[in-house]
C-alpha cells in the first residue's frame, strides 16, 4: 500500500478540466515495478485510491518526471469534500 500526501490540482484544456493528485516519482516505484506485468493503455496501472474515507478505482498514468498523476471525479471530490489546492493525504492499493 502506498500512502502519500500532496496537493489536488486542476488541469484545464480545450475539451475540460480534470483534477488530479501526483504520485511523486520516490513513491512510484512499486507502481512501475507493478505495472511491468499490469500495465494498461499508455502505461497506466489500475489502482484502488482511498482519500478521506471515500474508495474507488481507477488507473494512474505515468509522468515524463518518472511520477504517476491520479485522477479523483467530481464525485469523489464530493464526497470527500475537498477542491483543487486542497493538501490530500490519500493511500493506493495496486490491483
């Protein structure tokens, strides 16, 4: 289990905004050793992300940095009531 904290941010483009979490490169490690026989389309690795007691699963997608950046839906941030610039404390489980 990987356990990080770092800040949601919000990423805007011509087709709309995504908020992400960064899973920075010293703790993606076990992601990319994971990901060598369970890896997706792009490189993304599936995960189960917990933030403040609200569980979903998703996939990670790796940086050119060496990190991965985590996607977290409106839902999620909902239920979590958090909002980009919020600082998350959030744990991965590698599926």
């Amino acid at each position: 289990m990987i356990t990080i904290t770092a800040p949601l941010w919000l990423w805007s483009g011509e087709s709309g905004s995504w908020h992400f979490v960064t899973v920075p490169e010293e703790e993606a490690v076990a992601i990319r050793a994971h990901g060598l026989l369970h890896r997706g389309g792009l490189g993304s690795v599936k995960v189960e992300a917990t933030i403040k007691g609200v569980t979903w699963r998703t996939w990670v997608f790796p940086q050119k940095t060496g990190g991965y950046i985590l996607p977290v839906k409106a839902e999620v941030r909902r239920r979590a009531a958090i909002a980009a610039g919020d600082e998350v404390t959030l744990t991965l489980e590698l599926i």
